[in-house]
C-alpha cells in the first residue's frame, strides 16, 4: 500500500503523520507532501506585483518544512519519498490529488484543524477540499484535543 500524507508542520498534520505512521506494518511506502500555497490571487482582473524576497521566504518555509518532516520520520524506518509541490495558482487539495494520482497512491491521510463558521470561509478547508475532489480514499486525522 502506498499513503500520500499532507505535511505542513502544523499540529494537525503532525497528527495526520502520527496515524499514518501507525500503519506501518501494511504500508510499503508514503510519501509526504507539501503544498507551497499561492502568495497572491492571479487572474485576467488580477493585477499585482510580488517582490522576488516573498518567493525567496516561501521557497526557505518550504525547504524547511520538508527538513522537519524527514527528521519527524527518521527514526522510524519507513520508506519515504518527501515531495514539495507549488500550488502554482490552484487549490492546494487539486495539487495534492493530482499527486495522489500521478504516483499511485491508495490512500491520503490530513490532518483538520476544525475550521468553522468564518474561519472555515476565509482560510479554506483543504481537508473539505480533499474529501471532496479525491476519488482516492481519505482518512481526516482529528486534531489532539
């Protein structure tokens, strides 16, 4: 079995990766996935200008948090590939479930933060998102309480 998980270093993606890592003994390989999300809206109506220093920090951020997710693991002795994707415009969700696709995953395991109301409105869901547009099993990991 292969397990896509989405890793951004954030609580609940640490409790997405504790349970994925649970799986161990049926798992052949994971691979753990970042999303650079968009800096900035784009579109024909879209008009804005990004310095180069903001795609410079978020190209650290992501470097960094592929670091914290190989040391998170280490000691587990997995088979593990780390994937950093730019969401390049789209849904971060789209990008993780195009990668789920193109590598043959059987299953995508998140974390959830538990958004709701206008939290959920304004930061996106991308657990919702993945729920909805995978045709890959989900498993949501709730956060710890």
């Amino acid at each position: 079995m292969k397990i896509l998980v989405a890793f951004d270093n954030s609580s609940a993606s640490r409790e997405a990766m504790k349970f994925a890592l649970k799986l161990k003994p049926i798992v052949d390989e994971y691979l753990i996935v970042y999303v650079t999300p968009t800096v900035v809206g784009s579109g024909p109506t879209f008009d804005s200008y990004v310095p180069p220093s903001v795609y410079v920090k978020q190209e650290e951020s992501a470097d960094k948090v592929i670091k914290e997710a190989k040391e998170f693991v280490e000691s587990e002795k997995i088979n593990a590939r780390f994937l950093q994707l730019d969401s390049s415009g789209d849904q971060v969700a789209n990008v993780m479930v195009r990668a789920a696709r193109d590598n043959s995953v059987d299953l995508i395991i998140t974390g959830t933060r538990k958004l709701s109301g206008l939290s959920k409105v304004l930061l996106g869901s991308v657990s919702s998102e993945l729920i909805k547009l995978s045709h890959i099993p989900v498993l949501v990991a709730p956060p710890q309480e």
